[in-house]
C-alpha cells in the first residue's frame, strides 16, 4: 500500500483499578469523544486493571471481554486500536499487547522486559519476538513499558519501522527518564515515536503524571501533555520521515549486531 500520512489518537486517562468492567466502559467513552477521522487508537499499558499483579483474578483468555471490545470497537471506529492487558495463555500469564483491526484482525506482542523492581518477572512470562503491523504503509513495532530502556531490543536496523510505539504505567517519580528516553529512541531510529502513559494513583499509591508524547524522527517534540486527561489526534507526516532518512541516511551505517 502507498504510504500517506497516517492519523494516531493518543488517550491519556485514570483508569480504574483491577476493574475490567468499568475500564472498558471508560475507554468507550473516551474514544465516542473523538471527533475527526483516526487510523490508529492507542491506549495504555494494562488499561483495563491498572499495572496489577492480581492475576488469578484479573487474567483473560483470548476470547475474553477485553479481546471482544476491542475487535468490536476497532469496527465500528473503522480504525485500529491497541494497548495491553493481562493474559493467561497455557497455563502462563502475559502482559500482552492487543492490537485489533476493523476487519476483525488481530495481532498482539508479549512484553519483553519484565520489570523486576515490582516482581513482574516472577508473575508474568516473556514474550520472545517483535511485532510489525503495517497501517496505511506504514511499518509501526509496539513495545510495552520498561522495553523502553532497551535501546537494542527497539533497534530500528534497516529501517524495518517507520513507528516505534511504547504504551506504559511509567510511574511519576521516573518521568524525566521516560520522556528523555522516548526522545532519544526517535533520533537514534530516525523514526517516529509516540509513546502513551496513563495518569493518577494506583492501587499501590504509585503516582503518574502521564507525560505522553509523540516525537518526529529528528526529535522534535510534537505532542506533550502532563497530568491531564487527553484524547488527543496527530497527522503523522510521511514526507518528514521520507525526507530526512533520505538527506541524512545515518541508518545506513548503523552498526550490524545481533
């Protein structure tokens, strides 16, 4: 498919904690508050718990409520939408990455890099591949969260994406790492970044001030927003992207590691 400048919403919320229920039906609501044409929806990390260890509780299969909502919302928004939420799958659990199509698609990633400063690794199971799903022409790889830091593991080698997606519960006490690293993602893969955090407290009383953000490939920051609500809707541009890894093709020297 031809690539043309691709429309993302952003939305930035309080979710409820381990309430699928009322999640789903917040989340409704706020993407119902989108008032212009959207390819992509993107919500956060957990956004139907919370970041929640409380699995035995709250783990859905694949053909859970969250899974249904989503595929029925990508429908009738005629655009995709994703962000994560507890799996159980063969006896292990996920912290996974849906992504739903309004044809009825779906594509997910399992998170790779558990959080061990809250025990996630001991809870949940890694994923082992990266995801691309192509929208409109564009190549876009979702990450999760603490993928963040992990500048080889989001390596943009040969430019195989245009868009690095990271959805979080990024807590407030660390958010100038957060915005500093989503920044630093986008000019070393000479690629957009979008990068979608949740606000509020939790039920661990961690604190989130949001700080979701969308950078062009030469860093600038296009969309910033702190501690406030937000449902917010950006033209991503293909010729800025098209035309600066043409006129400064770092990419083509980057180092071939394995």
């Amino acid at each position: 498919m031809t690539m043309q400048d691709l429309k993302v919403t952003l939305i930035q919320t309080e979710p409820a904690w381990e309430d699928i229920h009322a999640n789903l039906a917040l989340f409704d609501k706020k993407i119902n508050t989108i008032n212009e044409e959207t390819d992509l929806i993107v919500l956060p990390e957990m956004f139907t718990t919370g970041f929640s260890r409380n699995v035995t509780e709250l783990a859905q299969d694949m053909s859970g409520t969250a899974v249904s909502w989503m595929l029925r919302k990508a429908e009738q928004e005629n655009a995709d939408i994703t962000g994560s939420v507890i799996i159980k799958e063969k006896g292990a659990f996920f912290n996974r990455l849906l992504w739903a199509k309004p044809d009825g698609g779906m594509f997910s990633y399992d998170k790779k890099h558990l959080f061990r400063m809250s025990g996630e690794e001991k809870i949940f199971s890694p994923g082992k591949e990266r995801l691309v799903v192509e929208l409109h022409g564009w190549r876009i790889m979702p990450f999760i969260c603490y993928d963040l830091r992990f500048p080889r593991w989001t390596r943009n080698t040969d430019n195989i994406y245009d868009l690095a997606l990271f959805v979080a519960n990024w807590p407030e006490e660390r958010s100038e790492h957060w915005r500093v690293l989503l920044q630093a993602r986008a000019i070393e893969n000479q690629s957009y970044v979008v990068g979608v955090n949740r606000i509020g407290v939790d039920g661990n009383q961690y604190a989130f001030s949001g700080d979701s953000s969308v950078i062009d490939p030469l860093g600038n920051i296009l969309f910033h927003k702190k501690n406030k609500e937000s449902v917010y809707t950006i033209a991503l541009s293909r010729d800025v992207l098209q035309d600066y890894r043409e006129n400064f093709p770092a990419w083509m020297d980057a180092d071939n590691v394995k």
